[in-house]
C-alpha cells in the first residue's frame, strides 16, 4: 500500500486518480488549489465511503504556507499534477501569460518536488516522485506552443532529477497522457486564436475552411483537433 500526495485533484485527471487510488486501499492526500473544490472533493469522498483512505486538504502550489502545511503528511509517493494551459501563437501571447503558465506548471512542480526530495532523504524514504506532463512534452504544435515548452522543460527537470536521486533509491517518473474528456482540452483549444490580430483570425479561417478541417471525437473522449494538449491537470490547479 502507498501513501500518495496529488496537487491537482480538485477535478479532472487529478480528482479521478485520488478516486482511483482510494478505493484501490491506498492511503491518498489529496489536495486542490481552492477551498470550494476541497469541501464539493470532501463530499463526494464521504458519499463514496473513502474517508478512511482519502483526505482532503488545500494546496495552492503557489502558496508557501500550503506547501508547508502539505509536507507535514506521511506520504511515500508525489504526484505532481496540479497545471494550467493557455493556447495561442506564441510569437503573439504576452510574455507575461507564458511565464504564469511556467510559475505553475514548471517552477511550482520544481520547487515542491524539492521539498519531497529533502523529506524523502531524511526520513531515509525510497519514494517516488511522478510528473504530469503530456503529450505536448514530446511534441507541439501550431497553438499550443507556450504550453508545449512548460511541458518540454518539465521533460527535462524529470530526467535531470531522475539521474541526480538514483542513488538514492527514489525514482522519478513522468506521465504523458493524450487527450481526455476532462474540460482541460476544450478550454485550451478556445483561447488558442485569442491572441491573434484580426487579420491572422480571417487568414488562418479562410484556410481552415479549405482544408474543411471538422472537429470530431477521439478513441479516448477527448477532441480530435489535430492535437490534443491533455489532461485537466488543475482547472487552475
């Protein structure tokens, strides 16, 4: 049995791991960046009978005093989910959207992961630490290339870290899912042209409709929309 710690689990892939992970007997913290998705979390796990296994606290993954509270449980693996995405041309979109997206997806899971690393070492812990990337940490694609690159920099941060702990005896894990039917996806794909000048808008419009480019359903659920950045991560964490 493991004891698990989630960011992220407020809704989406994160909510429904935690969900996974309880009623499969392990012992789960799982955490959400607002109070109102911990209480509606906490309501569904006692409807569920999980209270045993599952506990529900708040973890803002930019709030330091929430990360320290987090470290206070006795958890033997890390699941670094929490993330947001904004879609749009990257030769467009504010500097300042891009590094938002970064201080959560990249230096918060840095950061944290830190703070495991540490607690891990001295409590002599052979744990693990596993990182939500996606799809996107592999690839990228026209709309999503701000995204894409928080994903390629965890990619690296993961592998940096999975050579430096070795020793050690804890692992260090990305997970790179496609698309799911989470929310996350169709929320990316609609601010993927807001940055976008009117004209750009009406020529990339104008050969989308040549192409008679369709959106339709993926084998998993998600959107086939030539490329799917992935999971719901955190709703905002």
């Amino acid at each position: 049995m493991k004891s698990v710690l989630i960011t992220g689990a407020g809704s989406g892939l994160g909510r429904g791991t935690a969900i996974g992970l309880a009623k499969a007997g392990h012992r789960v913290f799982a955490t959400a960046q607002l109070w109102a998705q911990v209480t509606d979390l906490r309501r569904e796990v006692e409807k569920l009978n999980l209270s045993d296994k599952l506990v529900v606290d708040k973890l803002d993954v930019l709030d330091e005093r929430d990360v320290t509270n987090a470290m206070r449980w006795p958890f033997d693996t890390f699941l670094s989910n929490a993330g947001i995405g904004e879609g749009g041309p990257i030769s467009e979109m504010p500097v300042d959207v891009v590094r938002r997206m970064f201080e959560t997806n990249v230096f918060s899971s840095l950061a944290i992961a830190q703070r495991v690393v540490r607690k891990f070492l001295e409590s002599k812990t052979r744990g693990r630490i596993l990182f939500v990337s996606s799809m996107g940490g592999m690839l990228t694609a026209y709309g999503f290339g701000a995204y894409c690159a928080s994903k390629h920099a965890l990619e690296g941060i993961a592998a940096a870290l999975r050579d430096e702990l070795a020793p050690s005896g804890i692992s260090v894990q990305t997970i790179n899912p496609g698309a799911y039917d989470t929310g996350f996806n169709h929320r990316l794909a609609d601010t993927t042209y807001h940055w976008h000048e009117d004209a750009v808008q009406q020529c990339r419009a104008m050969r989308q409709k040549r192409r008679k480019h369709t959106v339709g359903p993926s084998v998993d659920g998600g959107l086939d929309i030539g490329f799917a950045p992935d999971q719901d991560e955190h709703d905002e964490q």
